[in-house]
C-alpha cells in the first residue's frame, strides 16, 4: 500500500514541479519580453522640443501594431548625450548636427537611415529678414537650439555685413512658419527658416513675403539621421526595418510627416559596415 | 574789489546751483538691474510656463519672484516688495498681479503677459505688453497652411469683436481669403445666421467674442450646425476640440514668457519700439477625424507643426 502512495506522491511531486517551472518559464518569458523592448530616443536641436508628446503618441500608435518598440522625445542635449554615452541597446533618432557633435566622444555610434524629403537628404536654413541687421541689436526669431543657431549663423554664407553675433538677441519661437510671421509683424528683426518654410510662406502670405529678403544661406544640412552602436545591431533590426517601413503605412506616413519626412533610407556606408537590412 | 568779490560769490552760487540741479538731473545708476516677477497663480500653468520661460530668457538682471496665488492682499505684498527693492522693470503674469501693480501705479516700466483684458491698459505710460491671443493675421495664414483649398470663412460677431474683425478682413485680403460675416445683436436667434454662413463658407471661425459665444447651448449649437453640414470649425482655444473643431490656434505661452523677457531686456537701453506685441508663438492642435470625414484637402506639409492631434 505504501508503494502507490509513494508514487502517487512523487508523481503530484513531479507535476508540482513541471507547474513551477513551467511558471517561471511564464515569468523568465514575461520578464525578457519586457527587457526587450526597444527604445527609440529622439532629439532635434533643429526644431522646437514642444511637440514630444504628439510624436510618442504617434509613433508608438505605429510600432505598437506589430512591434515592441516605443519612441521615448527628449527635452534636452544634455539628458539625451548621457543616454548615448551609457552605449544602449537603442535607436537615435537626431539632427544630424547633434550627430556630429557626439561622434567623436561615442565611437561606435554609426548612422544607418537618413530622412528623406522631395527626394533630398539635405535642406539649407536661409536667415531672412526685411533690411539688413542693425549692429547694435537685433533680435533673431529662431526654432532650435541657442548652440545649434549659432553654430549655423557662424558658418552662413551673408548677403549683408557681417553678423552683430555679440548684439544678437535670439527668441526661441515653436515653428518656422512663427518665426517668419514674428519677421511680418514686427516681434523680429530676423528669422531663421529652412528653403521649404520659405517657400511655403511666399504661397502663404505673398504681400508679406514680397517685403522679405534672404540675408544669408547656410550650407546644404543633412536631414535627420538614425545612429545606433553597432555591437547592438542584431538586436536592433527589428526595428529599423520598422522604421523603413513607416512610408508603406498611414501611421507610419502621419510619423514621418510629424517630423518633416517622407521615408527613411538606409545609408550607403551601413552596408560597407555589415548592416544586413 | 567788493565787485569781483561780488562776482565771485554769484559764480559760486550759480556753480553750486548747477551741481545740484545736475545731480538731481542724473538717473539712478544702480549696480544691478533688478525686476520684480509677480505670478498671478504659480499653480495654473497658464501663468507658471511664462514665468519660467522668462527666467530662463532673461540676462543680466536680478530677479526677485512673488506668487499671488494664496495671497489675499496682494497690493500689500507688492507694496512691501517695492519698497523693500529697488526695482527698475516688473514683469506681471496674470490679470491679478497686472490689476494690483496698476493699482500702486508706480513709476516703473511694466510688462505683462497672459491678461485676457490686456487692452485696458494699453494706453497706459510705461506699460508694455504681449497679448493674449494669436493675431488675426496669423491665424488665418495658419488656416491657409493646413487647408489651402479654403478660400471663404464664415465668422459670427457682435459689437464687441467688431475692431477684430475690421483687422482680420485687412488680412484676410492679403491672404487671398474672403471673410463672409454676420452680426447678431445681444438675445437675437442666431441659427438662421449660422445657416447662411455655412451655406456660403468652406470653414466657420470662432472670436473670442462673449456675445457670439454667451452660453454653452449657444456654442455647441454652431458646432452641431457646422458638423450637420460637414463645415470645419476653427477656434482659438484647445478647449473647442473637445466641442469638435478642427483646428486651432492658439498663444504658446512659454514664447509669451520669452518675449516678455526681451521686452524687459530692451527696457534697460530704451523703450521698446512696440508698447503690444502678439504672441510670436503658436499651438496648434488638428482634429484628423473631422478631416477625414469632412474629405478636407490638407497639405500633409502642415502636420510638422502639429502641437495636438486628435486621430482617435
């Protein structure tokens, strides 16, 4: 009699046991699920940062049809360099002026798509006003960042004089298209606006573009770049190939338009540099 | 001698006389130039994002901050901040600490922001302002932007917003669009109105007029006329979304703050040019749902400068 019993024990021992581990498999599994979600942090120093929460509602309304993968907008330069330099398993998504100032502290970051619009993979800023710059002060309406407007101006090819940059005062406004009315309505001397706004204005508001003139072009600028550090490329195609294929869906086309984009492409040197999308 | 004497002493006098006249005549010139920043309610938003766009906009000045919010004596409290500091600009956020400085009506430059009635005080000395809605101009050129196939706009109005709408039909001229209106008098039945706006206009436009939109049954009347008829509404308020506009456009207030900031900035060389600016920043928030099912063309262009949106 005590036989049976000591198998019926080990065998309700047994399955105990298979349910326990078959819990923590359920556990482990729900765990690593979520580890791996992958993070696409983005920053644009080329525009204004109010519009963050617009953005991650859009693409995550996007990534979340198949994907686990979430955009995560961040305010500042210096939150999002800190990120970059803990080398995670992540997407960047950034100007590609901000790419270039932290490529050379973070080696391994590599770009692997380009935003794309019209066709172009570059846009040039025009400064654009309604008479040259007064050298005693002036005020510019711009919709980045301090650093990254001055960077620009200082390297601007100038129809006028040289620029009054000790007398400049700058007023961070959200949108070009809000620089370029502050330019028409008197809040501003001088706009900072990509070829595109401008244009856009001259359709807009043609007797008040008429009254405006191009003061200085920058040199052609790279659009939005994807950078990520190599060691973490498998882990991470996913979601590029998530985000090549934004333009083959509506969410995907309202997450590139929200970002002034028409499709990503991916550059020429991923390749060269083993990237197998 | 008793003349030179004579001479001298009337010399002496006259020198002395000019020293003080020319000291009376010289301006302060304190070390520092300091400006007193009076929050109406450091708890609402609406007064709290300015301010700390303006402290982090504003250079070369000591700063001293005072919340109104709990304060129930808030001329007091100003009063003794004046007196405590000498104070060369106040930057005022809100119609409470606008309203208590007008009543000290001290000698210092004031600038204000977020004050809904900002027109009461802009013929004041020594106040300058930004006030609290987007131009007309401007957002009819934002209209322009996301839809450019509208060309006719409808917009209801009474006395009060009458001196608006004479500026707006300037703009929209130079816009290339053609403002349709209609004025109703105060308790007049306005849906025979709005009917002959929606019959004859692509879009409808909300003012701020307190006549137009007396009463909540009277504002969500235009938009269920308006969504009967598939006419897109444009407002000037995020708060119109939730009745079903399509866009609107209003003031960003953090730009507000940082206007406000360079005004006071300018205040240390001259006065500023302007004594009103408009806000130089906008929102802007878009109902897809409504475009998509009103079949509006938008220029896709637009959606880069999209603060808000409903797709929902």
């Amino acid at each position: 009699m005590s036989r049976p019993e000591s198998t019926t024990n080990s065998f309700s021992l047994a399955l105990k046991a298979l349910l326990c581990a078959c819990c923590l498999l359920l556990c482990c599994g729900a765990v690593s699920t979520q580890a791996e979600t992958i993070v696409v942090y983005h920053f644009n120093p080329e525009s204004h940062s109010d519009r963050n929460l617009v953005l991650k509602n859009t693409f995550d309304q996007y990534f979340q049809v198949s994907h686990n993968i979430q955009l995560q907008p961040v305010d500042d330069r210096a939150t999002f360099a800190a990120l970059i330099a803990n080398k995670p398993a992540s997407l960047f998504i950034m100007s590609d002026w901000q790419y270039h100032q932290l490529e050379s502290s973070n080696n391994d970051l590599t770009p692997y798509l380009r935003g794309i619009k019209d066709g172009n993979d570059t846009f040039r800023k025009l400064l654009i006003g309604k008479a040259p710059l007064s050298p005693q002060h002036a005020t510019l309406a711009v919709s980045g960042t301090e650093d990254y407007v001055y960077s620009l101006l200082g390297s601007m090819r100038l129809n006028t004089a040289p620029l009054p940059m000790q007398q400049l005062r700058l007023l961070t406004v959200p949108k070009d298209i809000d620089a370029l009315l502050a330019v028409s309505f008197g809040m501003a001397d001088a706009a900072l606006a990509t070829e595109n706004s401008y244009e856009k204005y001259e359709l807009l508001y043609r007797n008040e573009y008429q009254l405006l003139k191009v003061l200085g072009t920058s040199t052609p600028q790279k659009r939005l770049v994807v950078a990520l550090y190599r060691q973490h490329l498998p882990a991470l195609q996913v979601a590029l190939e998530a985000l090549l294929d934004m333009s083959q869906s509506p969410n995907g086309q309202l997450g590139l338009k929200l970002l002034g984009l028409d499709e990503w492409t991916l550059l020429p040197t991923t390749q060269d540099r083993g990237g197998q999308l | 001698m008793t003349t030179v004497l004579r001479y001298l002493l009337a010399l002496c006098c006259s020198l002395a006389i000019g020293g003080c006249q020319n000291r009376t005549a010289l301006p302060q010139q304190p070390d520092t130039f300091t400006v007193l920043v009076v929050n109406s309610n450091s708890a609402l938003p609406r007064y709290e994002v300015p301010v700390q766009a303006f402290l982090k906009t504003i250079k070369g000045a000591e700063l001293v901050t005072v919340d109104l919010g709990e304060d129930e004596l808030p001329t007091e409290t100003l009063q003794d901040m004046l007196n405590a500091h000498r104070v060369q600009a106040i930057y005022c956020v809100g119609a409470k600490a606008l309203g208590s400085i007008d009543y000290l009506s001290p000698a210092t430059p004031v600038v204000y922001s977020s004050v809904l009635s900002w027109r009461e005080f802009q013929s004041r000395k020594h106040f300058y302002g930004v006030t609290d809605g987007v131009a007309p101009a401007a957002q009819l050129a934002w209209f322009k932007h996301f839809f450019p196939n509208i060309q006719r706009i409808g917009v209801l109005y009474s006395d009060t917003s009458e001196n608006v709408l004479k500026d707006a039909r300037h703009s929209a001229e130079a816009l290339s669009l053609t403002l349709n209106t209609r004025k109703i008098a105060a308790g007049e039945a306005r849906t025979p109105h709005i009917e002959a706006l929606l019959e004859s206009s692509d879009a409808i436009w909300i003012l701020p007029d307190p006549e137009v939109l007396d009463s909540e049954a009277n504002t969500v009347q235009l938009f269920e006329q308006a969504h009967r008829r598939k006419i897109p509404v444009f407002a000037y308020n995020p708060f119109f979304m939730e009745l079903g506009a399509t866009l609107s456009i209003n003031a960003d207030l953090a730009t507000t703050g940082r206007q406000a900031a360079l005004m006071v900035q300018s205040l240390q060389n001259a006065a500023p040019e302007s004594n009103i600016q408009f806000p130089a920043g906008s929102n802007v928030s878009l109902n897809l749902r409504k475009v998509r099912e009103y079949q509006l063309n938008l220029d896709s262009d637009a959606l880069n400068s999209v603060s808000e949106l409903l797709d929902q």
